[in-house]
C-alpha cells in the first residue's frame, strides 16, 4: 500500500486545485527503477486507466499503473517545503519525497529477478 503523509496530501490537493481542468486523481509511477536512485513520477491526471490500481487517501485519489504498484508498495511519499536558508540545496527548493521502508533491500532487483 502507498502512503501519503499529511505535508504530501496537502500538497496535491493544493496542485489538484489549482488545475484548470477536471482531475480525476494523481497519477504515480515508477519510471526508471534503480536500486541506487529510482525516479518517480506524480501528474495530475484527467482519467483513469483500466489497469490502474486507485487508492484513495483522504481528499487524494492515487493511480497507480499495474507495473509501478509493486515497487510503490510501502512507500511513503512526504512533502518538503521550501527551505532558502537550508545547508542541504535539495532543501532549498523542497518537493517530494519517496522513502520505500526497505532499508537494504532493492525491491527493483527483486522484482527484476521473480519476472526472470
């Protein structure tokens, strides 16, 4: 299950609502899988696909492309906001954060390995 934290629901339901057009949730995926620094996508999108998995959290509907729902599984996703005086620059401009909970284990490798 993806979790979203208060700062991140927040946030896109600030996004959601600053949309000119009708949003029918947030898309989340997983688009490039990489144990040392997968990449991850959030969009307001318009539809929702057939082969999405949708959670709803609070105010949030998430959708979630079959492939991406097993590597977002236990992920939390946290909102940083802004930060101009902080030492760390990717504080300085904040945004989202995905954190997997699994420590050492890259669940992209093991994904990749039960497919094989």
């Amino acid at each position: 299950m993806l979790i979203l934290t208060d700062a991140a629901h927040d946030a896109l339901v600030a996004a959601a609502g600053r949309s000119r057009r009708p949003i029918a949730g947030v898309r989340v995926a997983v688009i490039e899988p990489d144990c040392r620094a997968p990449r991850y996508a959030l969009v307001l999108a318009s539809t929702v696909d057939l082969d999405d998995v949708v959670v709803e959290s609070g105010r949030i509907r998430l959708l979630i492309d079959r492939d991406s729902a097993p590597q977002l599984n236990g992920t939390t996703i946290d909102f940083l906001a802004p930060d101009p005086s902080a030492d760390d620059p990717s504080r300085r401009t904040g945004g989202f954060t995905f954190e997997t909970g699994r420590g050492d284990a890259c669940q992209f490798c093991a994904l990749s390995k039960r497919a094989a």
